[in-house]
C-alpha cells in the first residue's frame, strides 16, 4: 500500500511522522525498513500519531525498529505536524506517550514541551573503562540516561558511548562553558550518534541545575552538533524548546 509520510526535525534529530492507519504490530518493522538511510527515507526514528475523540497519542519507534518510551524533539516535531498539516487551531495541547502525559505550547513560532520535573531521578555510579574509573550519572526520565560531565573529544566520546550505554540507556557528555551554556554529545538507544536529543537535554539540564553548575535562574543552552536547545525551569515543569522544522511529505510503498 502507499503510506502517506511527512520527514521533519528537532534541531538535527530527525523523524519520518504517519498517521496511525497500520495493525499495530507492523509498525516496528516498517520503522525499521523507512528509517535505513541508503534504502528507505532515512530517519532517526518513526513517528506514530494518532486522534481519539479529539485527543493525540503518539508511539515512537527508534530506527532499529525498537520501541521508545519518549521522544522530546519527536514531540516538538509532531507538534509542528499538527499545527501546520492537521490545522490544529489551537495554543497548547496534552498528548500522552505511552502512559505518560505531556503539553504542547504554542508560542508564537516557538514549540515547547513541558515534562513534569517530579517526573525526573538521579543517581551515581563509577564504571571503569580500561581500567580507568568514569563517573556516570544516571537520570531517570520516562527513558534512562547515562551523563558523563566534562570535556571530551568526539572520538573520546564516540569510543566510550556504546560501551556505557551497552544497549541500555541514552548517553550524553556534557561540557559546561558558562552558568547559562552548555555543550553536549548523545549516543541513543537502538539509534547511535545522533545530532540532537531532547530527552538527552532534559536530563543534562535537570542534573547540573541539581548540581549547582548552571543557574537556576534563567533558560539553559545546550548546543548540540544539530543545534541549540533551550530549557528552563517553570514550576513544577522542566520546558524545553528549540528549533524544529517539516522538511518534505510523500508517499512511500509498504508491504503490509
């Protein structure tokens, strides 16, 4: 059958979204098969929307056909499609992922995604890679992170990743430049290097704000290789914002 598709981004973090027209079980595979970029569409993950007496749920589907739990710029980005494609009329929206609950607000050109902050849990742990010790921060959104804080190369970075996160959690490094500005990498689960990572923000900004290491005043900046991110604090919410885009739409062949 032709599906029809929309591919947008997050900053670099890039999506194929489709409506929820499929069987349920034929989503994993089909993520699998549109996300491969020297073969389908190419996409860090797949985006599934879907409406029930005027209310959005959206499913995700990381590259490797594995489900996710959360998707902070996917939701950005989704909410861009609703805006814009589905004519959502209106400034602020509840879409729920999974079980969990979160609000869309439009402001202006601005999209943002509010995560509840009690939602969020950090703890510490040392691994040691080659024989050296490395201090791993474990934050718990709806999906797990591993931070590592200080200043790292990419090749540093991309030779320690996997290996913490061994399948398991999103990895971020995290250098802090200045109490406002920080720079981050981010190894995802069931994707690799990706430019950016909204959930990956989330928890870099929840652990150094409970640190003390950036301020607890005013919006963060975390730039990624895709871009900046911005988030801050609004009691009792974590907001997060940034630059999100629709590139194309087409129609593409599924078997189903």
């Amino acid at each position: 059958m032709l599906l029809d598709f929309c591919k947008g981004h997050g900053t670099g973090n890039d999506f194929i979204i489709i409506q929820d027209l499929l069987p349920k079980d034929r989503y994993q595979s089909i993520a699998k098969k549109l996300c491969q970029r020297k073969y389908g569409i190419g996409a860090d993950g797949l985006l599934v929307l879907s409406t029930t007496a005027g209310r959005y749920a959206m499913a995700i589907y990381n590259a490797d056909g594995s489900p996710a739990e959360i998707c902070l710029n996917g939701l950005r980005t989704c909410a861009l499609y609703m805006k814009k494609i589905l004519g959502f009329p209106g400034q602020r929206s509840d879409i729920t992922v999974g079980c969990t609950g979160y609000t869309l607000l439009f402001r202006g050109k601005d999209i943002l995604v509010s995560v509840p902050a009690t939602a969020v849990r950090a703890t510490q742990r040392t691994l040691y890679i080659n024989k050296k010790p490395l201090t791993i921060h474990q934050v718990q959104l709806a999906n797990p992170h591993a931070v590592v804080i200080g200043a790292f190369t990419k090749q540093e970075f991309l030779s320690r990743a996997p290996v913490i996160a061994s399948g398991q959690c999103n990895v971020e490094f995290v250098q802090v430049l200045a109490p406002d500005r920080v720079r981050a990498m981010v190894w995802e689960r069931g994707v690799g290097y990706t430019l950016s990572c909204g959930s990956g923000a989330v928890a870099v900004y929840y652990l150094l704000r409970e640190k003390h290491l950036v301020t607890r005043e005013q919006p963060v900046r975390i730039i990624m290789p895709g871009g900046i991110l911005l988030a801050f604090f609004q009691k009792p919410d974590i907001l997060l914002g940034g630059d999100v885009e629709l590139v194309y739409q087409g129609r593409i062949h599924v078997d189903i």
